[in-house]
C-alpha cells in the first residue's frame, strides 16, 4: 500500500502519518525520488487492506491511498512512476544516453588492467568492470586476486576517472569492497543469497544486481525490493542470460526481460551480452539487441589477449573489436533517439 500526499502537506502532516503507520504495526518508507511525498507502507498486509485504506484517507494532507498489486513495493512502478536515474559521480544510469562499463572478467595485473582501462575509455566506455573476487564452478579455476585487484582497479580509475564496478561475494567482505568500488555487483549465483542482499543494502554505493541463472524476472525484482528496503534505492538490474534448455550458447538471452523490467520497474536495466552468449562472435549482436530492445546500459568483457585470459576469455573482446562494437552501438542509439 502507498500514501501519497497532497503537494502543499506539511512536515508535520507527514510525519503523522508516518507515526500512525508505525503505531499500527508496519514500516513506513519514504520515496526519496519525486517531488511529491509518498508513503510505502511495509509489511504484511492481509484481510485489513480496505480498512487501512479508508482510515488513512481521513487523515490531513493525505491525497489518495492506492494498494500496490505487486510484492515488489518499492521496486514498483505504481509506487515510483519515474525512472529512476543512478549516479555513480558524474555518470548517469538511466536516463536518455546509455552507459557502458567494460573491462576483464578478473583483474589479473596492473598493466593488464591499466591498459585495458585507457582503452576503453578511448572507446565511449563510462564505467571499468573489473572482478577482484571471482565464483566460479570449479574450486580449481582462478578465484581472483582479493584486495590486490581492489587497489588495482582504484589505480586504474585514478589514472582514468572511470568509476570502478566490481563484484562482493560475501557479507563479510562489504566493508573492504565498499572502500575501493563505486558500484558493487550482487553476481548471478548470490541473487538470492538474502543475508548479502540486506548487507548491501544498509550502504551508500549504488548496487548492481544480476539476475540469477535459474531465475524468473519476479524473484529478481523481489531480490531488489530486500537492498531497497534496507534503505539503499540505488539499484542497477542486469539481465545476464538464463539457463534453458537450448546449449548452443552459455545462456540464454532474455531480450524479454529488458521492456518486461521497464514496464514493471522504475530501476534501470542493463545487460551483460559477453555472459549471456558465453561466446564473443555472438556479444556485437546480442549488445545491439539489448539497445534496441531498451537496455539502459550494457556490461561487455573486453581483454587483451583472451586466449590467455584467467577467466571467461572465451567471451571476451579485444580492445579494437569492442571500439568497432561501441561505434555501431551509436548508430543503434541514435536510431531511437538515444546516445552512448
């Protein structure tokens, strides 16, 4: 359920209805996002809804009192109507012009990733992604190099002012990622893992969350609603691919989800061309697709000698295919009236 206030309600009208939301049992949540004051009321609303409804019209200031459908709240358009714009210093996700964070799957060195880092930023790319601490299937493969790769990346971004995107795996691990990352990124294989979810969002720094292999868009967007209501709104949802019964790729891309989220969900909406194919030959066009389709933004791995490449080379660009790539992005953006 939401409150919305009048326009002219007074700082006391508010905080009324906010003590009255609270002495009856539930959480009010502020919408930090518009102008006009609104009241999620949090909590498990069942056979009282008609009651709760008509009792708070009676109250000042108060507008309307609409009962969200969705069991994502916070996350829902009916609560927050206007997309919602992340800021990571001075990018922008969401919003007209789309945002492109590109770099390794892992930080293997400084020069690797210093390297890589100037190039795509010569390219368009906005943000460097970067993993210091790699899940990956077998307990033998690469596993990242820790919080050397985090003073890594906090060199490359000195050296070329692109905020840094990376992965935390662990709720124990949230207060050293936080000191280096701009955005830290919730991976597939923890979407659900709740107690991280709650973690992160008790901080500051906007967080990307990626949807989970064997997820539907719903569990996504309720794995959303636990950062948001730790009081964290800044959230990225990342469509990575699912997996399906078809393996001719990693995954399967769903360009559903792209206007599926933008319909259901105020947050921003990226995709990760280079996971969901598996396969580099295949990144150019999923990423033109997801433009196309809506995406706010696309996360592309780009390495400089993949075949050499620690994790996930394979999937990754070299630096002079991913500058051809981001200049055919343009041409698709500017096709629908947005930019890179």
């Amino acid at each position: 359920m939401i409150i919305i206030m009048q326009t002219q309600a007074t700082p006391e009208q508010i905080q009324s209805v906010e003590e009255e939301i609270q002495r009856i049992g539930f959480r009010p949540f502020m919408n930090p996002g518009v102008e006009r004051k609104v009241i999620a009321v949090l909590g498990g609303l069942d056979a009282k809804k008609a009651d709760l409804v008509e009792h708070f019209y009676s109250f000042p200031g108060v507008e309307r009192v609409d009962l969200i459908s969705h069991l994502w709240k916070l996350a829902s358009r009916e609560y927050h109507p206007d997309d919602t714009i992340v800021m990571i210093g001075d990018v922008k996700v969401g919003g007209n012009a789309l945002t492109i964070a590109a770099g390794p799957c892992s930080v293997e060195s400084e020069s690797q990733l210093l390297g890589i880092a100037q190039s795509v930023k010569e390219s368009g790319a906005s943000l460097l992604r970067g993993g210091a601490f790699k899940p990956r299937t077998s307990p033998y493969a690469f596993q990242g190099l820790g919080e050397e790769a985090l003073k890594i990346l906090a060199k490359a971004r000195e050296a070329t002012g692109l905020p840094v995107v990376t992965e935390v795996m662990d709720t124990t691990d949230v207060a050293l990622v936080e000191r280096y990352a701009d955005i830290m990124q919730i991976g597939a294989r923890n979407m659900q893992n709740y107690s991280l979810l709650k973690r992160v969002g008790q901080t500051k720094t906007p967080i990307l969350l990626k949807r989970g292999q064997g997820c539907t868009i719903k569990d996504l967007l309720m794995s959303a609603e636990y950062i948001i209501a730790e009081g964290n709104p800044d959230v990225i949802l990342c469509e990575r691919g699912i997996t399906t019964f078809e393996d001719s790729t990693r995954n399967t891309t769903d360009i559903n989800a792209v206007p599926v989220l933008k319909h259901w969900t105020h947050l921003p909406v990226v995709l990760d061309p280079s996971h969901a194919t598996g396969d580099w030959r295949y990144v150019e066009s999923v990423a033109k697709a997801s433009v196309a389709a809506g995406a706010d933004g696309l996360l592309i791995e780009v390495h400089n000698d993949p075949k050499r490449a620690l994790s996930d080379g394979p999937q990754s660009l070299r630096p002079e295919q991913f500058e051809e790539l981001m200049s055919k992005l343009r041409r698709v953006a500017t096709a629908i009236d947005r930019t890179v």
